[in-house]
C-alpha cells in the first residue's frame, strides 16, 4: 500500500511543501515513485514522519532530528523509551506553565499586581486568590468589595508584607492571650477583636462591627478559615468569633 504526497500531508496535517523539503534534505524519502515519477510513501515511510513531527513538535532542530532518526543499531523499543521520557517532560513543564499562568489570572482577580513568585513568598499557602471567584460572587455587588478592590489593586509587595506581618503579629498575640486563660469577653481579648477589626478598615475596607461579627461567625463555619485559626492554635477560631462579638456588643450594644 503506497500514498501520494497530497495523502500523506493530509493524514499528518502538513503540507506537501514541507515533504518536498523533508525528501530535499534527506529527512523523508519516499519509499517509491509512480510511473510518473511522482512520490510514492509506504506505511515505513509514515511512521519515520511520525517520529519526525514528534521530534519537531518538541522543538529538535531537523538536523538534530535526522541524527536521531538514522543512529545505527537503534533500538526501537529504547527509542520509544526516550520518547516517552521527553513526553514526560514536558507535560511537567506544560504544567507547571498552566499553574503560573493560573495564579496571575487570580492575581488579576484579586487586583493584586504580583507577580507569581511574589503571590507565593507572601501569601504562602494561603493565597487569597483562590477564593477569587466565590468572594466576587457572594459579595461582588457590595462596596466594601468595590473598596477592597480598590485599594488592593494598588498594593505592592512591600506593602503585602508589611500587612501580613502585621496580621501574623496580631494573630500571635491572640494565641498568646488563649495561653493566658484570659475569657473571650475579657477587656484584653475585645481589644485584640478591635484591633482585628481596625486592621481591615486600614488595610482593605470600612469593617463595620456587623460585618465584623458576620466575619467571625464565618471563621467557625467556614473550614477553611477555622483550619487557618485553629493550625495558628486549637481553639482559636471560635476564641476570636467570640472576642469579635463582645467587642461588638460593648461598642454598639446587641448586634
């Protein structure tokens, strides 16, 4: 069974133009020609094309391709060992592509212009543009989001930093206070609530104490935020929901 050069381009999705060049440089010669002289390709002829579009696609240069092709002795079973290898590796690099380029889209979310590798070194773990989508849809219409976005957008890494050591600081202390045996409700624990309250206003939007008690209540009903409390010390997430509640209270009365 023999093909025609228009066959083979349109099975490999090339051109008849690339397999002259292919047959011009002794990459690909066809295995016969017709009466009329034209290229003839045999299935051996189609599976060296494979492998050179293989080859291309990973971006070997063709004189590299052709050294590839035409070792003497080579074994066709290590052959598709390599192959396999250099497919390996590149859906590693493939991936880690896609994870870069997925964390600048959530930095663009976010408003956060950083690049990958700064999101990484200040937010860690806990990278807040993974929420991205679900916080734009459950609160996107408010304007404390409109003001957080406002203000975040503006931020540098510098002043990411700052705010996170601010905050790990304040976090410190509140576990330090729990260490204490001092009460939720305990004038030290409510301006430790406050100051958690302030650090919002200053860093993302005007906290009002009803959205700080409705924060509060989420860092015990949302896992996620009660195992970043409780990973800092067990307990804490519902000690500050609690501390945020009595600070509430003592400002404005029930809330």
């Amino acid at each position: 069974m023999s093909y025609s050069v228009g066959q083979v381009a349109a099975f490999a999705g090339v051109t008849v133009r690339t397999l002259h060049h292919y047959d011009e440089i002794g990459l690909l010669a066809p295995g016969g020609r017709s009466r009329a002289g034209h290229r003839r390709y045999d299935d051996a002829d189609l599976d060296r094309l494979q492998q050179i579009l293989f080859y291309r696609e990973l971006g070997f240069p063709l004189d590299e391709v052709a050294v590839l092709l035409d070792e003497p002795d080579a074994d066709p079973v290590e052959h598709l060992r390599r192959r396999h290898g250099l497919l390996v590796e590149r859906i590693e690099k493939l991936q880690r592509m896609a994870t870069a380029v997925e964390h600048a889209m959530e930095a663009k979310k976010m408003g956060i212009q950083l690049t990958p590798e700064e999101k990484f070194e200040v937010f860690g773990d806990n990278d807040p543009g993974r929420y991205a989508e679900e916080v734009e849809q459950r609160w996107g219409d408010t304007e404390a989001y409109r003001e957080s976005q406002r203000r975040t957008a503006a931020y540098t890494k510098e002043d990411w930093l700052r705010m996170q050591a601010e905050a790990d600081g304040l976090n410190e202390r509140i576990a330090a206070l729990m260490g204490t045996g001092a009460a939720a409700d305990s004038p030290e624990a409510m301006d430790l609530a406050e100051e958690h309250r302030q650090q919002i206003v200053r860093f993302y939007y005007d906290c009002t104490y009803d959205i700080h008690t409705c924060l509060g209540e989420m860092y015990v009903t949302d896992e996620r935020f009660t195992a970043t409390y409780e990973a800092i010390r067990p307990g804490m997430a519902g000690y500050l929901r609690d501390a945020i509640v009595a600070n509430a209270v003592r400002n404005v009365g029930d809330v």
